[in-house]
C-alpha cells in the first residue's frame, strides 16, 4: 500500500480508530477528576462529549489535544500513544489537529488573518502569496470573506469563533476538536455554527469531537454522543440510543432534571426566605 | 520552632521560585542560541518588536529621568563638596554614581514598569484568554514564540538604555556644573570622563544585563502563572513589578559585592 501524503507531506494513510482512549484518569492537585475513561473514535465520525459543569468534560477534551497529562491510562491519536512519545513526534501530530476554543482564544495583538496564516507560517515553507491565498479560503470556508485585516477585538462573539475555526481549519487537519461552539451566542448564531461544523463533516470527511451541554445542537451534528457525569462515561451511543436510553443518568440530563440535593437546596433557600419575606407575592413567583 | 519552620519554608519557596525564574530563562536561551542550529529559527521580527516597545519607546521618559537625577546627585554631592572647597569633585562625583550604580538601577526600574509590567500582563492575559494553550495546540512552543524573543530584546536593550542613562545623567551634572561650579560644558563633560574608568562602565553594563534577564523572566513567569480571570492577571502584573524591583536590587548587591572583592586584587 502505497501511503498517501497530503501538501504538508504528512502520511494520511492511517486508518484505524483516530482516538482510542485506555483507561484514561486525569487529577488536579491530588483529586482524581477522570476516573478510567475508555472509548474509541473512528474516522469521519462527530462524537458529542456531553456532561454538566463540573462533569469532567472539559478536562477530557484537554487531555484528547495533550494540555493535560493523564496520571494513568493512554490517549491513542491516530495509532499513536499520546503520552509517551517524545515532544517533537507530539508536535506532529498536533499539526494534524484543530482545536477551536471557547472563547476563540485569537490572538488580540494579530489580525484575523495573520491568526489563520499562523500555523501555516510557522508549520510550512509555503510562500507568503500561497499562504495568503489559503487565508482566504479558509475564511471563505467559515463566511468571513473579507474580514482578514480585521482585530478579533472588532468582530462579534459569533463571528470571532468563525475565525477561530478557520484557523484551527488552517493546516487541513483530519480530527477537529470544539469546546463549547456555541457557548454565549444566540440560537441563530449558534445554528450557524452547527451549520457550519455539519458542513465541514460532510466536505471534508473530517473526525469532529464537540464538547457541550447544548442538546439541541448535540443531537443535530452528533453521530455518536457519549455522557460524562463525574468523571465517568455514563452512556456512549448513537443519537438513537441516547434518546431511547433508559440509564437514569442519560434521562436526567436529556430531560433536564435537576439534581435533587440541588432541589433541596431550593426549598431549603424558600424555608429560610419566605419567612421574611412580608408578602411578596413577585418573589413567590420567582421561587417557584 | 514553628518560626524556624517558617523561615525553612519561605526559603525552600523562594528557592523554587529562583528555580523557575532560572529554567525558563534556560529554555529561553535554548530557543535563541541552541534552536536556530536545529531548524528552529529565531523570531527575528518578533525580538524587533519588542526591542522597539521595551528598548526604543522608553527613551524619551528614561532620558527626563535620568537627567533630573543628575542634576539632583549633583546638588548632593555639592551640598557636602563645597565644604571642603571642592566643588570641581562633583563632575566625577556624579560620573561614577550615574555609571557604577544609578544609570543600571533607574534604567532597570524604568523598564520593570513599562515592560516588565507589560509582559505579565500580555502573557497574564493570554493565559486566561486560553490563547498560551492554543499555541500549544497548534504545536507552536509558548516559550519559543512568546518568551525568547522578549529575553533578545531585553538582552540587547538594556545595556544600550544604560549607557544612554549614563550619558543623560552625565547632562544632568552638568547643568549644575555650568550654573554654579564654574564649570564650562565641555570641561564637565572632559572632568567627567576623565574620572571613569572603562571599569567602572563595564561592571554598570554587566549589571544592566543581569537586570534585563532578571525583569524578562519575572515578567515572563509572573504571566504564564497567571490561572483564573482578569482579576487575576493584576495581581500578576503586581507580582511581578514587586519582584522585579526585590531582585533587581538583590542581584545588584550581588554584583556590586562581587565587583568590590575582584577589585580588591
């Protein structure tokens, strides 16, 4: 088998599960918050990692793009063992991955286009016309045609991930990772988003791991989701057979069920209010 | 003995801090000197960059400053000259303490509140804007990109700002020399390089590198420490003036207690 090499002259010819974690576990300062995470990611596939705040989902996302060190357990990308290879094979496959941040994390001191153009500058000996000319692609790709001389400081929330994404979209990467998409924007900038990461699914046949607790947005772009609760994988499944769960867990957060100490907590908060309140029948509303 | 615990302690934390303060100066400079030679070049643009805004752009205060404590350290020395009948001693007097001691020192502290300020907070900034981890994403080493190009700048800079120090302080002197010494301007100027030695120019330059190092890499650290929101990224920038002045002023009692003991033989 003669293996394929894209422009960058990086083999893609790898065709085995893109992710694979073991047994992953990750601690902060002695408290372990990922206890033995095991799944695989195949090509071509969105995986929706789904939890609440403080679920352990942002934490797994940073080990998947190697900011955090599991303690134990391995992340395999693409056949590769993530934590044990030296940092300039680390450094290769990072090229070969797009991370799109939360807050769009552009550099403020750059333009727009200057943030796309980074990674090639830096990764590639394109010219600087070539470079240039995938700048602008890449923000075609995103619909930011024009905005390349623009600071990020003067572009709105929605549009600032936009460029983000084409930046993380800069070197062709084949898994693309996104933490929080649609994260403080309005439901149409947010469908916008959605829209867009479909898009780049069925164009470029790309691996996409999504973080969020968006469910309408999860269920819209997800082929496979899987469901973090404290550190654990609760649920993996197609869409299908997350909507049809029955696990407690998956019904709770696909119904929006609060948690019932946080329930107690309320009418606890109601008992030690109500009392003094004199006869506030607007707050009687708010307490609910 | 819990005092002695304490004092153990705030050692061993001041020794660590020295610890980092000292590796990532080391990465730095494996970035600048040793990575160039491995297909890693250095961020020429980037070094110019900062050299402009730390070195170039703070010329204009550096040299008000430095010629307003000429004029002071000549009245000083003045103020206790004349009592001896020595007043044409103030030329020499402000030449050595502008080039031995005040030149480094104000131009360090000049620097520690444009730029060592500047850099915690950008790289303060950065770190909580998550952009430090994007650039780790994109394979793109932080130290590399951000840090080692501010180290060559600083490196290059602050000797130059010192010897330009030196000079203004020189200037200052001389106002009062010319006023009220009976000095002409080209006497001071020829009393005042008469009185020093290429010494006493070095041992101020070699310091003014030391404080450069010193500044970038609490700057540097103080920043990429930075964790939590923008609060934080203050109380970074706060940190790192504070320290920056504390080792400074340490390193210079350093050198200067070296420099008296060499000169000694």
């Amino acid at each position: 088998m003669a293996a394929a090499a894209d422009i960058f002259g990086a083999d893609t010819s790898f065709d085995g599960p893109m992710i694979s974690l073991r047994d992953l576990r990750v601690s902060y300062s002695g408290r372990e918050i990922l206890h033995g995470i095991n799944f695989d990611v195949q090509r071509g596939e969105t995986l929706v990692i789904l939890g609440g705040s403080g679920s352990g989902k942002s934490t797994l996302l940073r080990t998947l793009v190697g900011l955090e060190k599991p303690t134990s357990g391995e992340v395999w990308i693409r056949g590769k063992n993530f934590s044990a290879i030296s940092e300039a094979e680390r450094d290769e496959i990072r090229k070969r991955l797009g991370m799109s941040f939360q807050g769009g994390a552009l550099f403020g001191s750059m333009t727009v286009g200057e943030n796309v153009a980074l990674p090639l500058e830096e990764h590639t000996k394109l010219e600087p016309t070539t470079v240039e000319i995938m700048v602008r692609l890449k923000l075609d790709q995103v619909g930011l045609s024009g905005f390349e001389n623009f600071l990020p400081s003067q572009l709105s929330g929605g549009m600032k991930k936009r460029a983000a994404v084409a930046r993380a979209l800069a070197m062709d990467p084949e898994i693309l990772f996104f933490d929080e998409p649609s994260a403080g924007l309005d439901p149409i900038i947010a469908a916008g988003i959605d829209q867009l990461i479909l898009e780049l699914k069925k164009a470029f046949h790309m691996t996409i791991i999504v973080v969020t607790h968006e469910l309408a947005s999860a269920f819209l772009i997800a082929d496979r989701m899987v469901l973090i609760n404290k550190g654990d994988v609760v649920a993996l499944g197609t869409t299908e057979e997350m909507k049809n769960s029955k696990h407690p867990k998956v019904r709770q957060f696909l119904d929006r069920i609060p948690e019932p100490a946080v329930a107690q907590e309320l009418d606890y908060l109601q008992m030690l209010t109500e009392p003094s309140t004199k006869s506030g029948e607007g707050r009687q509303g708010k307490s609910r | 003995m819990e005092f002695f615990g304490k004092i153990g302690s705030s050692v061993e934390g001041g020794l660590a801090y020295v610890g980092s303060l000292t590796m990532l100066a080391g990465r730095a400079a494996y970035f600048t000197f040793i990575g160039p030679f491995q297909g890693k070049p250095l961020r020429f643009q980037r070094a110019a960059a900062q050299a402009m805004e730390a070195g170039v752009r703070a010329l204009p205060i550096l040299s008000l400053i430095t010629f307003f404590i000429g004029l002071i350290l000549a009245l000083q020395a003045a103020y206790e000259l004349r009592r001896f009948g020595a007043i044409s001693f103030v030329a020499s007097a402000v030449a050595l303490s502008m080039t031995r001691e005040l030149g480094p020192l104000i131009t360090a502290v000049i620097v520690i509140g444009r730029s060592g300020s500047a850099f915690a907070a950008e790289l303060g900034t950065m770190k909580v804007s998550e952009e430090i981890d994007a650039l780790e994403t994109m394979a793109i080493n932080p130290v590399s990109f951000l840090v080692a190009p501010k180290f060559v700048a600083m490196l290059l800079m602050l000797p130059c700002l010192t010897i330009w120090a030196n000079f203004m302080g020189i200037l200052g002197g001389s106002l009062f020399g010319v006023l009220q010494a009976d000095f002409t301007f080209w006497r001071y100027i020829i009393a005042s390089l008469d009185a020093l030695f290429m010494r006493d120019v070095m041992t101020g330059l070699v310091k003014s590198f030391m404080f450069g190092a010193t500044i970038t890499a609490v700057g540097c650290l103080e920043g990429l420490n930075t964790t939590g929101g923008a609060e934080q990224v203050g109380r970074s920038t706060t940190r790192a003036v504070v320290m920056s002045i504390f080792l400074v002023i340490l390193v210079d009692l350093v050198f200067t207690m070296l420099f008296y003991f060499l000169g000694e033989h």
